[in-house]
C-alpha cells in the first residue's frame, strides 16, 4: 500500500510539474513519460537546473536534457538510466525524478516535501497565473549597463515583483516588494522606453522594449505600490 500510494503522489507530482510550460515547449502527460520523445526545453530559456536550481556555468555544471521529460538539468540531477519505450526499451539519462517515477525504485538523496521559498517558485508557473509579465532590463546604479531578465508580478503575490533570469527558470533570483513605491515616467533617453521605482534613497530604473509595455508596467507597479491587489476585471464587477 505504501507503495501504491507513492506512485500515486509521484504521478499527481508530474502532472503538476509538466504542466505550464511556454506553448512552444509542449510537455508530455504523465502516462507519456518514456513511451514518446519529448519536445526538449531549449538550452536559451534557463539558466539553472530545472531540478535542483543550482545556476549552469560552462565547467563544473553543465546542461544536460533529460530523456523522459525533456527538462534541462545538471549532471547530478540527471546521473540516472531508465528504459525507455520509445527508444526500444534502450537506457537512456534521465533525471531523478522521472527515474522514479519509470522504474519505481528510490534513491538515497530525496528532496522531496522541501519547503519552497519565495524565491523557488518556477517562472513558468507564475507567468501563467501573473497581473503582468515580460522581458525587461534592470540598470545599474549608473545607468550604463544592468541585467535583462524576465519579470514578472504574480497573481496569488501582486505586491511582489519576481525577477527571473530566464523566462523557464525554475528559481527567482531576486525579487522587489513594491508596496509604498513610486512608479516615474522617465523622457526617452536613446530610443530606450525608461521608468523607475523610488523608495527613499533606493531607486529602480527599468527599459522596457515598448512604450507600450512600459505604460503597462507602470500601471500595473503602481497598482502593486498602493495595495490593491484585485485585478481590474473584479474591481468592474
């Protein structure tokens, strides 16, 4: 019975995970597993293990794609081999969790039931469910340089702004509480479609790729920074 029950939470555990991934990466049911190829993720929309969300470098932690799930993860995470049916039953590498889940053996390092953060919610997941969400650039204190990634302000967190340095990732790398800051307009400084977010001495400044994208950020930041949390949908209602 123990057993049954946890193919059971593995199987509801993979229909969780597979599902929410960009359109353009379609991901396989949980029965598919190992009996179809699945479409990979492409290498440019991470930057860390999609397993265990250590960041990728070009030396010790490499990118690797699991065969079952099509997942790109590390070479620990993905240390495993399984059957698999679309391949005519050759192993092949997979990734710990769809090793479980296709051989139904266990393994000694298990993170499974580990307490998600703030910042280990998967940006795919959260864009599906977000007020706002798109590539933007953050600069630095300069004004000069700074990071592009993807931002995005959640549903079920309005107050919060995620920042993702890949629209797959699976782990936020920062994030930016807005409530109580004002959003600026800024003039078109070179063809860049400027805003910022001040707060006392600490200020944000953001490029959008649009002016368009940037109104729209900047209403939804000032909604954020005031507290309202219902979308405008239920606020007409």
């Amino acid at each position: 019975q123990d057993a049954i029950d946890r193919k059971e939470k593995r199987s509801e555990t993979f229909k969780t995970a597979v599902h929410g991934l960009e359109t353009d990466t379609p991901a396989l049911k949980t029965e598919e597993l190992g009996r179809r190829a699945p479409q990979w993720v492409r290498d440019n929309l991470v930057t860390m293990c999609m397993r265990c969300k250590e960041p990728f470098n070009a030396i010790t932690r490499r990118r690797h794609h699991c065969r079952a799930c099509g997942y790109v993860v590390c070479a620990r995470c993905s240390d495993y081999k399984a059957e698999l049916q679309y391949d005519g039953n050759r192993p092949n590498r997979v990734c710990q969790e769809c090793f479980i889940f296709l051989t139904g053996h266990t393994v000694l390092e298990d993170r499974e039931g580990k307490h998600k953060g703030i910042l280990e919610k998967g940006a795919a997941e959260v864009s599906n469910r977000s007020l706002l969400c798109s590539s933007l650039q953050l600069l630095d204190k300069n004004g000069k340089g700074g990071m592009r990634g993807w931002f995005v302000i959640p549903e079920d967190d309005p107050l919060v702004l995620y920042i993702y340095a890949a629209p797959q990732d699976v782990r936020a790398h920062t994030t930016i509480p807005l409530l109580g800051y004002q959003v600026r307009d800024m003039p078109q400084s070179e063809s860049r479609h400027l805003f910022q977010l001040a707060q006392s001495r600490q200020v944000f400044t953001f490029v959008a790729d649009t002016e368009e994208l940037k109104r729209r950020w900047m209403k939804a930041m000032a909604r954020s920074a005031a507290g309202i949390t219902h979308t405008e949908e239920e606020e007409e209602e």
